[in-house]
C-alpha cells in the first residue's frame, strides 16, 4: 500500500474551522457576506451558506493533508462536466474576484487548505425518502449523463491512489488484518482473494475514465415535489480513473432490496444508465461480482475507521449495516443467476 493511501487512512482528522473563519474568508475572496453553518464531512471542512444576496452556496475548505494535484483534478472535473451539459444537475464552481476558480488559503491554526465555492443545489437527500422506480431510473439516466459528460476528460492526478476504488481493493488488506476474527471478518477475507484471484485481472481490459465514484444515497438530492427528478449529484472527493463499470456498481450497491433477486431495484438504476450510456456484453459480465466487491469495501473501510474516531463513528458507519446485510443476499443469489438477470435487463446475449 503506497504512502499516500496511508495517508488517508491516518490523517482523517484535523482541526476545527470556525463558521466565522469561514464568513472572513467568503468576504477575502467571494466579496460575498452570509451566515455559515458547518456540513457533515468524513474530511473536509464544508459549511453551508446563506449569502446576504439572497443565493445559497457550498464553501468547502480542503483536509490539509489533501494533495493540492487531487483538488484541482475534482475542481476541473466539474468546470469539465457542465461545459459538456451544462443541465447536469451538478454543483458549479464559482469563481473568486480576480477570476481563478480556488484559492490556496492560511488558516487561523497554521495550517493551509484549498478554498472553493460551489453554488447550492436544492433538494432532499435520498436517503431520506421513500424509493421507487421512477426516481431510480432518473438517477440511472442522470449518472449516465454525467459519465457522457466525463468521457473525454483528462486529468495528470487522475491516477491518484484513493481507499475507495474498486480496481485497487487489496489495499484493503492491512485494515482486514486489523479487524477482530470472527465470521464477518472471514466473509470479506475469502471475498477479497477471490477478487485478487478472479475479478481484477479482468479489470484491465474494460473501459476506462474518470467516475463519480461514490453515488451513495447521501450524495444524491431529489426533486422533493415529485420525488422523482435526480435535483444533484454531489460530493466529488472520492473521483478516480477507473473501469467506467466500476461507476455502477458503486451506485448498485445502495440500491438493493430486500427481494429473492436483491437486484431487483438496482435493474432499475441499471436500465436508466443503460439507456443513456450503453454497457459492453463484458462490462454487464463483472458488475454482479464489482458490487459485492463495493460492499465488502464499505463494511471493511467504515468498520475500521469508527474504530479509530469513535466521536465520528454515527457519520462514518451510516452505510455499515445495509451494506453487511446487502452483501450476504447478494452472495446467496449467487453469480450465475444475478449475471443471467443483468444480461436479459440489458438485452444481451451473454456467458453468465
């Protein structure tokens, strides 16, 4: 595991920042004034504001560990999607007086961060509402819109080594040897050979870009008069070059239900996505063995980390328990009969 993945892993935390540190600098270098209120963030510090003007906004100021090439790769990737659909309903990077889109910034504590300002997109949080397949379809078709969008984009730390990519899971194993023995610990051990062994040398030849890489359902805002028209995509921190594949199966893995086929829902996410940017036979051919990968991530990576900063523990461990539960139905469906589903939901002929 490189150094800068432990990086991750060890400098989670790091100093407070005042919501009146952050007004100061929204009027530095926005010439705007608003009150601030501070966000939810396993690492930045993100506050949200009600200017003075009437409008809403993002102020987000960087972990200091952050690498300043990383920033300015999910700051570009932005400016990037919205030149391509400028009705991608993502947030938009403001930019500061003198015209630049961030800013490098000294904090009361001595430390410094990159500063951006990103407009407010209304909304309800998914998470927070009542499923259905309308709202699932429309999420599919709006991720699939933003990956169109993020087809041709190009980045030099698009490569950077993140926790979260599926590609890279035998990163996972320090934080495995770690874990107490017991049955959930043997699961995702015996998952993560099998992945080595079987899944990830198929990831080199697949289709490749930059992702999302985490439509989690608190990423995810809502018309909340229709409850059914994806208001926003947020959060880009956990963006990476990856099998384009790898997108869907992150967001699959949030969308399981409690059924004989726990894909069942997610096939509603699938088919949107499908009908905007159309899967390969051998894309469709990894993704039911990719989500179990993604949810033995989630429960391996969040378990950890509460371990290690127990007074975040309720904010770090918000998808655990779905996703333990996720990936044993998902494994009881067993490979054969999921990838036989995912063929016949893409309309393809396929070797399950």
């Amino acid at each position: 595991m490189s150094d800068m993945v432990i990086d991750q892993l060890f400098s989670t935390m790091a100093a407070p920042v005042e919501c009146s540190e952050a007004t100061a600098l929204l009027w530095q270098h926005y010439g705007l004034r608003g009150v601030a209120s501070p966000l939810n963030s396993e690492r930045d510090a993100n506050f949200h504001i009600r200017g003075y003007d009437g409008r809403e906004y993002v102020l987000k100021l960087t972990h200091p560990a952050e690498d300043r090439a990383v920033t300015d790769f999910q700051s570009r990737a932005l400016l990037h999607a919205l030149a391509r659909d400028p009705t991608l309903p993502v947030p938009q990077l403001l930019p500061r007086s003198d015209g630049q889109p961030y800013a490098v910034v000294n904090m009361a504590d001595g430390s410094q961060r990159v500063l951006r300002l990103l407009s407010y997109l209304g909304g309800q949080p998914l998470h927070q509402l009542v499923r259905s397949a309308a709202q699932r379809r429309h999420l599919g078709e709006t991720l699939g819109r933003l990956d169109n969008a993020l087809r041709d984009y190009v980045h030099p730390a698009a490569h950077h080594p993140l926790l979260w990519d599926i590609q890279h899971a035998e990163r996972l194993q320090p934080l495995l040897a770690e874990t107490p023995d017991g049955p959930q610990k043997a699961v995702l051990a015996d998952w993560l050979v099998h992945f080595i062994q079987q899944v990830q040398p198929v990831l080199g030849g697949l289709r490749r870009q930059v992702i999302h890489n985490d439509l989690n359902p608190h990423n995810v805002l809502v018309d909340p008069q229709d409850q059914i028209t994806t208001a926003g995509l947020i959060d880009f921190g956990d963006m990476v070059e990856a099998p384009l594949i790898n997108e869907l199966a992150v967001a699959c893995s949030y969308q399981l239900s409690s059924s004989a086929n726990p894909l069942d829902t997610a096939g509603e996410l699938i088919a949107g996505y499908h009908a905007v940017c159309p899967l390969l036979a051998e894309e469709v051919a990894i993704l039911y063995e990719l989500i179990l990968t993604r949810l033995c991530m989630t429960v391996t990576i969040t378990g950890w980390r509460a371990a290690r900063y127990p007074e975040n523990s309720s904010y770090i461990l918000r998808n655990n328990g779905l996703s333990w539960d996720g990936l044993q139905r998902l494994s009881a469906l067993g490979r054969a009969r999921a990838t036989d589903y995912l063929f016949q939901l893409c309309q393809m002929k396929g070797q399950a």
